[in-house]
C-alpha cells in the first residue's frame, strides 16, 4: 500500500504544497514529490472511483479529465496537477444521485461486469460526447482503444455509448 | 508500480529551467510525461530529480513563419491535432498526429518530449525527419539549432547534453499542391507501430516527381530517411514502376528484429505500407490541402 502522502516532515522524503480544484473544491495540499495524481484522488482525497490498473498508461482505468480533457491519472504526478481543474467520475452523477446519461445507458445496456474500467471509461466518453455531439460508433471505438476492459467484450459499452448519444441528442 | 523518490521541481522562466537542468546531478526533464512516467512506475529510471518544464513560460504554441510552422516543444500532441496552421501548412503532421497514442495520452504528451524520448516507431520523429525539421536547443552557453537528422543519433538517444532543453522545432513547409501519406500498422489502433513509413512528394509542371521524401519507423535504432528510394522516385511521374522500386528500397534497409516479431517481417511491412504511403502521397499532389 502506498503511504499516505501528508507531512511526516522528520522523514527524508520531498514534499509540494498544491493547489488545484476536484469536482469543482479548491483544494489545497502537500504532497510527496513522487504521488501520482490517481494515488493522491483515492488515498488522500478519498475519491476512490478512479481505479489504478497497470499503472504505467496501457489501461485507462485511471482516466480523470485535467483541464477539462481525459488523461491518465497514472501517468501524472499530483505535483503537476498544481494549478489544474481535475474532475473525476464522481462528478457526473448529480448531487441528489440522479445518474448521468452515460452512467444510466452502461446500467440500461449491461455496459460493465465487474466495473473496474467503467470510470475511466466514463470520463472519457464523457469527453467525447461533450466534443462531438453526434459521434459515430468508429469515434465511439476509436476513444474506447484508449481502454482496457476484461470483461464485456466492449459490444455493450459501444451499445451503452450510442444510448447515450441518442438520449442526449432527443434532449436537445 | 509507484516512482522511486525523487525531488520535483516546477521552473516557470527558461532561464530557471536550464540552470537546474544544467546544476542538478542526475536530473531528468518532465513534459506531458506520457513517456517518463511510465518508466519511472517501472523503475527503469531513479532520478535523483525531475524537472518539469510545464509551467515555463513561452515553450508551448504554433507559430507561423515565412515558408516554415514554429512549433514550441511544450505543444501537446492535442494542439497539434487540432491545429488549423497545421491541417493548412503541415499535412504530413496533421496525419501522422492522429496515430500518437490515445485520445487520452494526446491529451498530455507534447511534440519535444516525444523528439527526446526518441523512440524507434514513434510518429513526430520520424514526421521531424521527413521534413528535416531543425531543433533549437537550449543551455546555459546559448541557443543552438540542430537539424534532426543529426539530433536522433541512435536507438532512444537524441544527441542531447546534460544541462540543455529542446525548446522548439521548425518545420519547413513543403510548397503548395505537395502530397503526403502516412501509414502505420500496429497490432491495435494506438500501439506503438511495428512499422510506420511516411511519404511526401513534389511535382513539377510537367508532371515529374521533382522532391520526395520517405522515412521509415519501427524498422531502424530511429526514424530513418530511405534515399534510395527517394532516388528512385525523383526525375519519374510516380508511376507503378517507380514506386514499386521505392518501395523494394525500403524493404532492403537493414531491420530490426526480435522474438516476436523477426526482421523479414519488419521488411514487408516496410515494401507495402511504403507502396500504400506513396500511392497516397501521388494521388494527392495538386490538391490544395
Ligand atoms: S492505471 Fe493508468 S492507464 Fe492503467
Ligand atoms: S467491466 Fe470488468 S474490466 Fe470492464
């Protein structure tokens, strides 16, 4: 387990302070040179949605928006994101827990198993749907490639994003 | 894994960053860090420190230039994709941009760190070496600027001093009317190519193929121009001949191989995405980009 990253200053490890917003929180804290952002979203911040898999950029289970674009969490220091507007899966869901389109369509459509991609799936085709609002299922494949999944087969998550799609554009 | 310890440091003046570059022992340079940080999560890298030049200022934008794109080293892969200048003035670029990674690591990584990570199948070298595109590298004793061809010296090694920062890359334009192709393949769409060849060609008023230019990925230590095959295609009108002989050249270029995939089949892949590339890039001259 990764230590948590707050002070021990007695101890011989470097630290930063950051500031940065979370799903909309200023948040200011410090951190140890060497966290990355997905350790420091999950072990310091508690926002456990964001899932570290192969923790080397192959899986996109960790997949955050920084700046408002996906990216691997596991692949950015938390140091980095000093500055930065993070938002992480627990920000699609409203707050009185009504889902987002996207989250409602992978329940509707079967589009996870044991969901352990499906956050970072979810930020990403969020992303995608905010960018292109009529996406084609080859764009809808080709943000998928940026992803890992052991389960489904991908056929419900492509089924589950076009729902999506359809549902949002009726809401237009 | 996690990264072993290191110290990170965030300059935000040019200056800043080339001093720490230039002082620290065993220091590594940050960018998107869609390289690096995987290899420190491996631990095949323990710096002592890292630098990350994201928050110095004037390292990222696209700039246009008389004949020429200026892209600074800190631009994302993200900017480059999306960029007008570079659908317009830099095609090729335009092209190969969309093969780098994902969505998601195109998001982060940038145009100098992938030039320094040098990797052999990797899109934007072999992009830089298609077009000669010249580098400005920073130090402490001043700005140099070195061509591409001399900056990629071997497999995973930029011909790059402790101490100094790529801060941007000149892209010389090819004239109007030039055509491009750029094909890849790799086991699924966003792995690192097994083979890459991009191809760009000029021709004349009577229809004569005066330039071209074809650079191979994945096949050699770096990207790597094929002058043969070049040779082949200027002075012909990029007949099936000629660019079957183009192609024949890139297969003869000495390939890397390994266990799983052996050097012959490095080389068809060489001869058919350089026949496809080309055939591409000849169908295209004349059409305003
Ligand atoms: S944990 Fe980040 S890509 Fe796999
Ligand atoms: S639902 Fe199990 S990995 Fe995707």
């Amino acid at each position: 387990m990764s230590s948590p990253s707050h002070p021990p200053s007695d101890r011989c490890v470097d630290h930063h302070e950051i500031r940065l917003r979370v799903n909309g929180r200023d948040i200011c804290a410090r951190v140890e040179d060497r966290l990355g952002l997905a350790d420091f979203l999950r072990e310091d911040l508690g926002l456990t949605g964001t899932h570290l898999g192969c923790e080397h950029g192959v899986c996109g289970a960790c997949t955050v928006w920084i700046d408002g674009h996906s990216a691997r969490a596991c692949l950015t220091l938390a140091a980095q994101a000093d500055g930065c507007e993070i938002r992480t899966v627990e920000s699609l869901a409203s707050p009185d827990g009504t889902l987002h389109p996207l989250q409602q369509a992978f329940r509707d459509h079967h589009g996870l198993q044991c969901g352990y991609c499906t956050p970072g799936i979810l930020m990403s085709l969020a992303e995608l749907l905010r960018d292109v609002p009529d996406p084609d299922e080859s764009a809808i494949r080709e943000v998928l490639s940026g992803h890992l999944c052991r389960c489904t087969g991908y056929q419900n998550i492509v089924a589950a994003a076009r729902a999506a799609v359809d549902r949002l554009r009726g809401a237009q | 894994m996690k990264a072993p310890a290191f110290r990170y440091h965030a300059p935000r003046r040019l200056e800043q960053a080339i001093e720490l570059a230039a002082t620290l022992p065993n220091a590594r340079l940050l960018a998107g860090g869609q390289s690096l940080l995987p290899m420190l999560n491996f631990r095949l890298l323990a710096p002592e420190h890292v630098v990350d030049l994201a928050k110095v200022e004037g390292l990222a934008g696209i700039d246009e230039l008389p004949g020429a794109v200026r892209i600074g080293a800190m631009t994302r892969q993200r900017e480059i994709e999306f960029s007008e200048v570079v659908r317009r003035r830099l095609p090729l670029l335009a092209e190969a941009i969309r093969w780098v990674g994902h969505r998601q690591t195109r998001n982060r990584g940038t145009l100098g760190g992938s030039l320094c990570h040098l990797d052999p199948s990797a899109e934007q070298p072999m992009v830089a070496m298609a077009m000669d595109a010249v580098l400005d590298i920073a130090s402490p004793k001043g700005t140099r600027r070195l061509p591409m061809h001399e900056f990629a010296l071997d497999l995973m090694t930029p011909a790059i001093e402790d101490g100094e920062i790529v801060t941007a890359v000149t892209f010389p334009q090819w004239p109007e009317g030039h055509g491009w192709g750029f094909e890849e393949f790799a086991r699924r769409h966003g792995d690192y190519a097994i083979v890459a060849v991009a191809a760009l060609v000029l021709r004349d008023g009577d229809g004569r193929l005066s330039r071209a230019s074809v650079t191979l990925g994945g096949v050699a230590a770096t990207a790597r121009r094929v002058t043969d095959a070049e040779r082949c295609l200027v002075g012909s009108r990029g007949e099936p001949a000629a660019v079957a002989a183009a192609a024949e050249a890139c297969a003869q270029v000495p390939a890397m191989g390994d266990a799983q995939i052996p050097a012959g089949y490095r080389s068809r892949l060489a001869r058919t995405l350089a026949q496809r590339a080309l055939d591409r890039a000849i169908a295209r001259t004349g059409a305003v980009a």
